[in-house]
C-alpha cells in the first residue's frame, strides 16, 4: 500500500465549478500535512498547509480528519489558472521534515 | 528575495560520467532537503542535510550517490558513473529550521543520460 495515495484523476471541469480532491495517508504517526501544486512538472509550490481545525485560503478549503488519515482539498469557482497538478504531501517525522508526496490529482479548467 | 536556487537547470551526461548538481537555499535558510522525480513518479526523499552535516541520507542509493552541504557555498549532489535509470528532475527544497517546517522548492535540475 502507498504511504500517501491519491485520485490520479484527472478531473475535467469547467471555469467557476467546485472541484473536491481527497487523499489518504497510512501511517497513523504522520504530524504536518500539505497540499502543493506542480505545473507541467516544474517545481512543486506549497498551495496550504493542512490543519487538523480545518483552514481556508481565499477559494481554497483544506481538511483533515486523523480518525480516518484522509486529507481533503476543496477548490471554489474554478479559474483556467488553477489547471496543475495537486499534491498530497505528508510529514511523518516530528523531529524534521520528510516530506512523503502523493502522485498527484491532475486537474483541467477548461472555459 | 531570491527563493531556492539550482543550476543547472538541465544538465545531459553520458553513461560513466560525473554529475554535480547544486543547490543554494532561500536566504536565512540553513536545512536543506534533495528529492527525485523519475519520469511519470510522484518526488521522492533523498537526503537531508544542515551546513556541514548530513542528517538523514535514507532516500539515497547506497552507490554512486554522495551529498554535502560545506559551510560555504551550495549544497551539492554528486552522482558518479551515471546510467540512464539517473535521468530524472532532482528538486531541492530549504527550511527555516530543523521541525517539520513547511519547505520552499528550487527550479529542479532535469538529468538526461544519454
């Protein structure tokens, strides 16, 4: 099983939907959680960082619940910008920062 | 404010040589971080290293691979005798500190080996 698993997609949507990205995670000790972006595999750019709260940045919404390891990304009014790649990542270390990457979600905005 | 520096960007090798490739972290940050992305994988952990230390080497292969940090100057990854299986985006990242800070990426290096 892969430490960090997620939809490959890729999903197709037109400008202004609400698309929802989720991720699970399989090691139950992982502390920090985030999700990145990567355009036509460039560098990766932290989009958020995940927090067991819940938080909100402009149109993006991230979730995470530690019950179940499954990380969630809600993405509102879709912009043609917003077609990358979306990266699960997660930290399993306490002590620094191991980054563990999902494969990516491939998402498209179309107009 | 420079970000993460890496050159070079694309570097192609022959089969059997050397390859160097370097990474200078966001100012202020002294911790940094190597990983791979072979062609159609999500990235991989590598190795992390402070200045003059490397502090976890557990992503590297055992062979061919080495990494350092000096006091001054760039962070290095060297791979000797490269072959074909090496052609890949190798991406360094820096923190702040040595916690689970959430890390910055440099521009990558994209490996061919012909």
């Amino acid at each position: 099983r892969k430490e960090v698993e997620q939809d490959p997609g890729p999903f197709n949507v037109p400008e202004g939907a609400t698309v929802a990205f989720n991720c699970t995670y399989s090691n139950s000790a992982s502390q920090s959680f985030f999700w990145y972006r990567q355009d036509c595999r460039k560098e990766p750019k932290l989009l958020m960082s995940v927090y067991s709260s819940g938080n909100e940045d402009g149109r993006f919404t991230a979730q995470l619940n530690r019950a179940s390891q499954y990380i969630s990304l809600l993405i509102r009014d879709s912009k043609l910008s917003d077609s990358a790649t979306y990266l699960c990542v997660v930290n399993k270390d306490t002590s620094y920062g191991k980054l563990t990457f999902g494969q990516g979600t491939i998402l498209t905005v179309h107009p | 404010n420079a970000g993460v520096m890496q050159n070079p960007r694309h570097l192609v090798r022959r089969r059997g040589q050397e390859a160097r490739l370097r990474c200078s972290p966001m100012k202020g940050h002294s911790h940094v971080y190597w990983y791979r992305q072979l062609p159609e994988e999500g990235l991989k952990f590598m190795v992390y290293l402070q200045k003059e230390n490397i502090i976890d080497e557990s992503g590297m292969p055992k062979e061919r691979f080495s990494a350092e940090f000096p006091k001054e100057g760039p962070s290095i990854l060297r791979i000797q005798q490269v072959v074909r299986g090496d052609s890949a985006a190798y991406f360094c990242a820096s923190s702040p500190g040595r916690g689970p800070y959430e890390q910055y990426f440099g521009p990558g290096t994209r490996l061919t080996v012909t």
